[in-house]
C-alpha cells in the first residue's frame, strides 16, 4: 500500500458520517503521492520546487502516473503547483482505482436499492496495513489526515517530522486545503447574497 491508499483508506473508515471534503482530500492525495516519491528517491526538492531524479517502477499504477507526469525542465515546478494540478480530481481517480480492485464498495442503501451510500473499505489485508499504520503513530499518515480534518488518538509525544522535505511538502498541502476552504467560504457568501437580491432581502 502507499500513502495515498492509506489516507483514503483512513478518510473511508475513520469518518464513514462526515467525510473529508473531496477537493481537501484530492489535495492531501497529492502531497502523499510526493512524500513517496521522495522516499522511493524518484525526486528530491530544490527549495519547494521538485526535481525529478529518475522515473520508478513502484508497482502502483497511479503513483508511477504521478512520477510520469512530473515537470522535468527548469524552473521545475513548486509543491504547491503540483498540488492544485495533480489533486484536481484526484479523489475520484484513486477511489474509481479502489473500487476496479475490489478494495472498497458502495453500500447500497436498503431503503433506496438504486442509490449508494459510502463507500467502505472490503479488502481486509490492506484495511488492515491501513488500519496499523494509523494506529501506529505514524507522523506522516497523521499529518496528511489532520490536514483534511481527521484527527486520531495519537500521542501528544509522539515523533514529528524530521526530514525537511516532507516537513515542506506538509506545509504546502496544509496551505492548499486552508486556500480551498477560504475559496469555499466566499464562494458561499457570494451565493448567499445572489439568493437574498432574488428573495429581495
């Protein structure tokens, strides 16, 4: 399993009645794409910005699509970038991912037969690895979580983040997620003022 599929794999079964937002999660899918990256040593950062080093074989269809569509050419392109153009639907693709494998299902709802409910996760060996690396205190899982508004019971001292670059690439997913969110809030305020002309409040 990889980042991405963990953190789904949390969102999924951790808030099953109030889900993370999908443009949130899309976004925080990006940053973990890039913190596995930078594990498997396929880039490193110069600053913010990624550099490729060499193009992986990692054995996951989705995260060798992100090592493909890398920028290679200088200036390169910043963390923050990447985020708002590799999260675009983001979400959705590793869900649709998720559901071809057989590792989650749409509950069909008893009431409704022809409508779904969520998603949940079937597959017990990578609930399971999901499931321990959450529980594990594993800062990284812990960080990209909280930053979609999915807290655990992790220990106040439990280790943070030592390596520089996925402190920077945690930083960036952070500050893209607050973005959206203030883009969300005005957008709703926008919207609340057209409904009050029509209503003639």
């Amino acid at each position: 399993m990889t980042t991405p599929r963990d953190l789904l794999m949390v969102a999924m079964d951790m808030e099953p009645g109030r889900p993370p937002e999908q443009g949130d999660l899309s976004l925080a899918l990006a940053g973990a794409e890039v913190i596995d990256l930078l594990g498997v040593q396929a880039i490193r950062l110069d600053g913010e910005r990624i550099v490729s080093v060499h193009q992986p074989a990692t054995g996951d269809r989705l995260l060798d699509e992100a090592a493909s569509s890398l920028v290679r050419q200088e200036p390169y392109e910043s963390v923050g970038d990447w985020l708002w153009r590799r999260g675009r639907g983001l979400f959705s693709s590793y869900l649709a991912v998720l559901e071809a494998e057989g590792q989650v299902t749409r509950q069909r709802l008893r009431w409704r037969p022809f409508r779904t409910g969520p998603t949940m996760p079937v597959d017990p060996p990578a609930h399971r690895e999901a499931a321990k690396r959450w529980t594990s205190d594993d800062a990284v899982l812990a960080a990209l979580a909280a930053a979609v508004g999915i807290h655990g019971e992790q220990a106040a001292d439990s280790p943070g983040i030592a390596d520089d670059a996925v402190a920077t690439v945690l930083a960036a997913v952070n500050a893209a997620v607050m973005e959206l969110g203030l883009v969300r809030q005005r957008r709703a305020i926008e919207e609340a003022a057209f409904d009050n002309i029509w209503r003639g409040d």
